[in-house]
C-alpha cells in the first residue's frame, strides 16, 4: 500500500486538527496521549508506537501511553528508554544503537518490528518524554517522516504541559481549601452580588451556619448584626463608595445574632465579632470578590468586661475598709476629744477587724493571680478533721450575728481527710458567710458532713434569698455577683466561690449548690475524695 505526501499531509492535518479539539476537551492525560500516539503510528504506516515521559527531577522515563503493543510485553521495551541519550535535532531517523535493541526486544515477543523513530516532546529547553513510533518491514514511505511526526510531538508535549499545570493547580487549590478550612478566624469570600461563594468551619463554629447553608446566600442573611460598634456596615460602606481606589480595607465590629437552628449549638446566642473587608479589584479597578477576615471577640469583650468589674469592684472593696479605719484613727486622734476606754477599745477593734478584711481581700486577689499564672499549688501533707473545722468556723461567725443559729451534724466516724487546711478553711469560711451574707432575715445555718464509699460530702445550708438553679456555672466564676437589690447591697467581690471552687478541684473535689426543698434558701455542698 501506498500513499502519496499530499495524501498523508491532508491525513496528517485531519488528525492534528482531532487532536486540538481533544485537547481543549479536557480528556484524561492517558487517553488524549493514546490518541496522538495512534496518529503518529497510523500517520506513518506504522505497527505500534509508545510514548515515554521524564520522571520530574529523575534521569529516567516511564511509559505513559502504548499502541499496537499486547499490555503484557510492554515491559520488553524497557531497554529503548533507558541509556541512550536522546542527540538532539540532529539524531536522524535512525540510531544503530536503538535499532540493534528493538531487534532483540522483537525477537523476544515474536513481533515483526524492524524500525524506530523517536521523538523529542519539549516543553521551554527540556525534554519531557519521547514518542517511539515502529514500523515492520524493511521499507518506509514517507521520506520525511521524522518532520511530519514532530507536529504530533509538538500536540502531545502540550497535552502534558497543560496536564502538569492542572495537577499543580489542583494541588496548590486542595491545600489553600485545607488552610482555609483549618484556619482559627473565620474566612468569608463574597462575589461582586455579595453572595457567598466560601465560608469555613470557624466561621460556622462563631454563626451557627453550616457551609452548606451559607453558601450561595447574601452577606446579609447570615452577618445580622445586633448592635454595632464601629461607624458602618460593609452596606453602608459600599453605598459610600468603598472601596475607594487604593483599596483600603473594611473593619466592621459588633454583636451579630447566632442562627438559631445551626448545627454547631453554643449557649451564647449571640457572638462579639470583628471582620476585615478586603475588595479583590480586577486590572481595571472592578471589584471581584471581597474575602472577609472574621475574629471572634467574644471571649475578649467578656474579658474587658471583667476587667472593668474588677476595677470598680476592688477599688471599692478597698476604700470602704480604708476609709473606716481613716475614720476611726481620725477620731481617737481627736486632741479636743476625752474617748473613754471601753470606746477606745471599741473603736481600735473595728480597726482590727478592718485591717482583717483588707488582709483578707488582698489574699483572695494573690490566690487570683497565682491561679491565672498556673502556679497555685496546695500544701497536702496535713490530716485535716473537717468536723473540727466545721464547728470552729461556726463559732467564729456566732459571734458575729444575732439573727443566725448554728448547727452542726457530723458523723462520729468521719475519716481524716488529707489536704490543704489553711484552704479548706478558707472555704468553709466563704460559704458560711455567704450564708449568712444572703440570708439577711437570720435563720438556721446548718453545716452537715456526710459519708461515702470513696468520698465524704460537707454542705453548708441556709434559709436565705435562694439562687436560680441556672445559675450554676455562672456563680462560680471570676468576679460574678448575682444581680439581685442584695447583692447591691452586701459588699463582695465575687471571687470568694471561684476560689472555693479552685481549691475544691485541686483537692480532685467537686463543689455545687441547690434549692432547698420545700424550704427557701440555698445549700452548697464540696465533696473531697477519702484518699
Ligand atoms: P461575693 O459573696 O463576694 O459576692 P462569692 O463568689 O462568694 O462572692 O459569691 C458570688 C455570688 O453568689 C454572690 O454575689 C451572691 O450573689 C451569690 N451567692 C453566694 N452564696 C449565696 C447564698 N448562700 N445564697 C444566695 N446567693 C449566694
């Protein structure tokens, strides 16, 4: 069979041109390079045909495509890849050195093949892979055919080029999604209609939105905001005209309402959040897309407002003291003034007992500090009689109020406890006086040990004002004060059951406290382990 040059030409065009719809068809790799191998080979009346690929950052190829070869001889072919340099333009169409191999490798499968061109696919100055076409027989019909075949060569060091390029990019897409997704702030890309094209897992952890629902949504839907802080909202912004040329950034700050039926559940139902606006322009200053930076500043404006309670709180908590004993010493100090003893007595112990309350006060604030710096410890080494204690801090406080009766009710067999006694003490001592702080109408106050298998239970009941049982993890935070006329009142500084808890949970305890029943008033119980 013969064809003549114009004939293979128009062949050659017919199958380059099948080929550049194939490329833009996004075919896989393997199959786009099967098909510009199987032109080649056809191209040029030939019998079979692979195509070898460098190995990135290696000396050596692989195959990557085959055509006209059973699949289970391909590994025959080996030894054409392998140490013979490709010599550049000037190869020819015939290496001796490639030809003495096929013939081995032919007699070894039994095929007829006779001839070998080769193929340099080049992408910049490098050489990418290399297109084998075999012939059979001793003739050849094309006289330029190495010529005719670099144009197949050409298509196939695209194809690879682009498949090189979309891996690298999908590689580089997969690991900016992952370090979206992973990011501590939220991250919230809009298009230019302010829809939401991507919305990460923090930001559904501050929102309650899960990705699935946010996106595709407008900004607005989901960043409601409930009160602001700063002067605008991205809207408010936008109808100003930002963003201005030179693309300044957005800060928009304040409480949004969390989604109610979202899947990450939180008990705030609304969070404090801070977002950074940033406009992506396109070359002719369009915006495109805005990415947003979202903080969460709840924990922060909680913290702040902390801050401020603690301030107001110890300075008052400081001055009352201070300025009675100012008072005081004032007074007895008086030159005009003829004080009997038993004022004088009188007054030099309000002094004392001033000067106990400072003392006391500022221990709580040291103890404060130490557990925010990590280096409270306890000092168990004591056998600690918790029945003694009880009754000891209950004569303490009788003699301090007249609207309160004491009682006591522990068992005779109530084991040693191991632990810190100057801090147990210490929340023994909280608890009664809250109890008699929070019961201003007097009352019993009964302080009761009980005994378990593995641990004992101290609790200390009143007749007070009660607290709402919802309260119960809010009670025993830093400087929380319930908002009640007598909490008002009374002075504190609402860390006396943040320390009893601290020092209850270093003790491997546990504190809590309940409604009475059918009974006003409160009882709050610590329990220690026996051992
Ligand atoms: P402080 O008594 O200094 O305010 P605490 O940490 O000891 O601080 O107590 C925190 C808050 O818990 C108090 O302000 C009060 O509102 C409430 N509270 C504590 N004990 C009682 C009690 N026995 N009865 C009612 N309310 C109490």
């Amino acid at each position: 069979m013969g064809r003549s040059l114009v004939d293979v030409r128009v062949l050659q065009r017919e199958y380059l041109l099948a080929i550049s719809r194939a490329l833009t068809a996004e075919l896989e790799l393997h199959d786009l390079l099967r098909l510009i191998l199987r032109a080649a080979v056809d191209l040029v009346a030939g019998e079979a045909g692979m195509i070898a690929l460098a190995e990135p950052g290696r000396e050596s190829f692989r195959v990557a495509a085959v055509y006209g070869i059973p699949a289970d001889q391909v590994d025959h072919f080996a030894p054409l890849m392998r140490g013979i340099p490709y010599q550049g333009a000037d190869e020819g169409e015939t290496v001796p050195e490639l030809t003495r191999r096929l013939h081995e490798v032919a007699q070894k499968i039994d095929l007829a093949l006779t001839r070998v061109f080769r193929l340099p696919m080049i992408s910049g100055d490098e050489i990418i892979g290399l297109i084998y076409v075999f012939q059979s027989g001793n003739y050849h019909l094309v006289q330029d055919a190495p010529t005719l075949l670099r144009s197949f060569a050409e298509q196939a060091a695209i194809a690879v080029k682009n498949a090189r390029l979309y891996e690298q990019i999908q590689q580089e897409k997969q690991r900016l999604d992952a370090i979206l997704e992973q990011s501590a702030d939220g991250v919230l890309i809009l298009d230019n209609n302010l829809r939401i094209t991507v919305f990460n897992r923090a930001l559904s952890q501050m929102t309650g939105w899960s990705a699935d629902e946010a996106i595709g949504r407008h900004h607005d839907e989901i960043i409601q905001w409930e009160t602001l802080k700063t002067d605008t909202d991205l809207n408010e912004a936008l109808a100003n005209g930002w963003p201005l040329p030179g693309a300044a950034h957005l800060y928009v700050e304040g409480t949004l309402l969390r989604h109610e039926s979202g899947i990450h559940q939180s008990e705030r139902p609304s969070v404090s959040l801070g977002i950074t606006y940033a406009p992506m322009l396109s070359d002719r200053d369009q915006m495109t897309d805005i990415i947003a930076n979202v903080r969460d500043l709840t924990r922060f404006r909680e913290e702040q407002a902390l801050q401020k309670t603690f301030i107001s709180v110890i300075s008052h908590e400081l001055k009352t003291p201070v300025s009675i004993i100012k008072g005081y010493a004032g007074t007895l100090l008086r030159q005009d003034a003829n004080w009997s003893p038993e004022i004088l007595v009188e007054s030099l112990q309000v002094i004392e007992e001033e000067a106990d309350n400072l003392t006391a006060l500022i221990n709580n604030l040291l103890e404060v500090s130490r557990l925010q710096a990590g280096t409270f410890s306890l000092e168990i080494s004591e056998e600690v009689l918790l029945p003694k204690l009880a009754a000891s801090t209950a004569r303490r406080f009788e003699t301090q109020t007249d609207r309160h009766t004491f009682a006591l009710d522990f068992d005779p067999h109530f084991p040693v406890i191991y632990g810190d006694e100057r801090r147990l003490t210490q929340v023994l001592n909280n608890l009664v006086s809250n109890a008699i702080k929070y019961s201003p109408e007097g009352g019993n106050i009964t302080i009761k040990g009980e005994i378990y298998p593995e641990h004992v239970t101290v609790s200390v009941r009143d007749e007070g004002i009660g607290i709402p049982s919802h309260q119960q993890n809010r009670i025993f935070q830093k400087f929380s004060r319930l908002d009640n006329a007598l909490s008002r009142k009374t002075e504190g500084t609402g860390l006396g059951l943040y320390l009893s808890k601290a020092i209850i949970e270093a003790h491997n305890g546990r504190i809590w406290f309940a409604a009475n029943q059918n009974s006003p008033g409160t009882t709050f119980t610590f329990s220690l382990p026996k051992n």
